[in-house]
C-alpha cells in the first residue's frame, strides 16, 4: 500500500492526499513533523514534506509525486489524455505554483506565525501576487474549471495555493486578490463542496494545534 508521510496541515500535503483520494487510491498516511531528523531526510533529501513511499522506495517533491500517480495508470485521470490539453494543466500548475504559492510561501511567517518579513519580501510578494492572478485570469479558463470541462491537478493546486494567498495579501497589504475575479472565486466554493476535500479540510483542522504547538515550541528552542 501507497504510503503519504507529512503532516495535514502543509498544503503540499494535502495536494495528494486530494489526488489519492479522488483517484480512489488506497493509502496510509504517516504523520511527520520532524523533517530534519536523519531518518526523514533520507526518503526526503531537502526535508520537505510530502514523501509518498511506494514499494520501489521513496519519491519527494509534490510535482514528481503527482506524476508519479497519473503514470500509473490507476483511478481516475487527473490529466488529460490529448498531449496539448496535458501541456495546458501542467502549465497552468507551474504557474499558479511560481506566481501564486511561492510568493505568498514568503509572507507566511508574518501572515500566520507572528514573525516579522523584510519589508523588500515583502513589496516583491505583493507585486509577484499581483502579478500571478492578472496571469490566471489570462491563462484560465473557469469552465467551470481552471483548464476547462473537466477536474485536474491544476484545480488541487489553484485549492491548496490561492486561499492562502488571499490571506496573506489580506493580512499584509489590505488586497482582495478575488476582487474582480468572480470565475475564481465560485470555482473554490464549488471546489470546497466536493467531499473529499471536505475530508482534508477536516483532517487539517483537527491537526492544527499540534502543528502549532510544534511550531511555538521550535520558536523558543
């Protein structure tokens, strides 16, 4: 059996865990806060979570985890099968990752841990935020999905990246980054309908005062 270390609150994580579970993959989860133990780093060589260990071994990074469950061939297919179609999702997934996720990744220690951020972090975040929705609203297409008819990954990254974002560049900036972007905005709530990721947002809820103790407790170490 498929085996998903990390922890529910990290948003990568719950990117295959909603991948698993839409594809109706069998699994187990392995709860991981301490990355840099010497155990974790060696299925995870940066310490990052999520870790998914299969009966081959052990495969880290999101992306090559994602590609790793659609070569499998099993469940339902979260990319399309027509090669141009496939191109589309994967990238509109790099970009919601570059010019979404990341930016706002920058700001998290002020937006939701009570640590301060340079102030040129940032000014580079809230122009590199900016920036990635003006490219979603170009790239996406919202019908009713990011890249179209049907459901993919690019939606579990737009999920798992874009909420957080509005947070912080509400927090930090005083931005509605969904503003004037209704066609994203009606795609997370229809997105947060579907049960599993009822499931996940659940599962993450529940885990977060641990995660926060840990966090808290790293802080004072």
């Amino acid at each position: 059996m498929l085996s998903l270390h990390g922890f529910a609150v990290s948003n990568y994580f719950n990117m295959v865990k909603l991948a698993l579970l839409e594809k109706g993959l069998p699994f187990e989860e392995v709860t991981v806060f301490n990355t840099r133990s010497e155990a974790f780093l060696a299925s995870s060589p940066r310490g990052k979570v999520p870790v998914l260990q299969t009966d081959a071994g052990f495969i880290s990074e999101t992306s090559a985890i994602l590609d790793y469950l659609e070569d499998r061939g099993e469940g339902r297919p979260l990319l399309p099968a027509e090669p141009y179609a496939r191109a589309q999702v994967r990238a509109l997934m790099r970009e919601i990752e570059l010019y979404i996720e990341l930016p706002a990744r920058a700001c998290y220690p002020e937006a939701f841990f009570g640590a301060q951020v340079d102030e040129a972090i940032k000014a580079k975040a809230r122009g590199e935020l900016l920036g990635g929705i003006a490219a979603l609203k170009r790239h996406g297409r919202f019908a009713p999905y990011v890249a179209g008819a049907e459901f993919s990954l690019a939606d579990i990254y737009l999920l798992y990246s874009l909420d957080l974002a509005c947070e912080v560049a509400r927090k930090l900036f005083g931005l509605d980054l969904l503003a004037d972007f209704p066609a994203a905005t009606e795609l997370l709530a229809r997105l947060k309908q579907n049960p599993h990721v009822q499931r996940v947002a659940a599962d993450r809820e529940a885990q977060m005062p641990a995660f926060l103790a840990m966090v808290k407790n790293q802080r004072q170490a």
